[in-house]
C-alpha cells in the first residue's frame, strides 16, 4: 500500500524512475513469522 502510493507520487512528480529512489516502510504479519519460524514474541 505505502509502496504503491509512493510509485503514484513519483508518476505525478513526473520523476526519473531510474534514479528516483522509494522508502516506504514494511510491517511483519503474523504470518510471517510462521512462515520463517520466528518466536511468537518477536511481534510485541
């Protein structure tokens, strides 16, 4: 979501894709972390 909104604001910047760069920030789900057997607590 945050990463789709930042492409849409460098579209309407008219921005060099090539050399404009994009931050957003990324969230762990609970899912994640049954996928990579991560500890329950790593979350909170």
């Amino acid at each position: 979501m945050y990463y789709g909104t930042a492409q849409k604001a460098r579209e309407a910047a008219h921005a060099d894709v090539d050399s404009t760069l994009l931050i957003a920030p990324q969230f762990l789900a609970t899912l994640d972390l049954r996928v990579h057997d991560e500890p329950a607590d790593l979350l909170r």
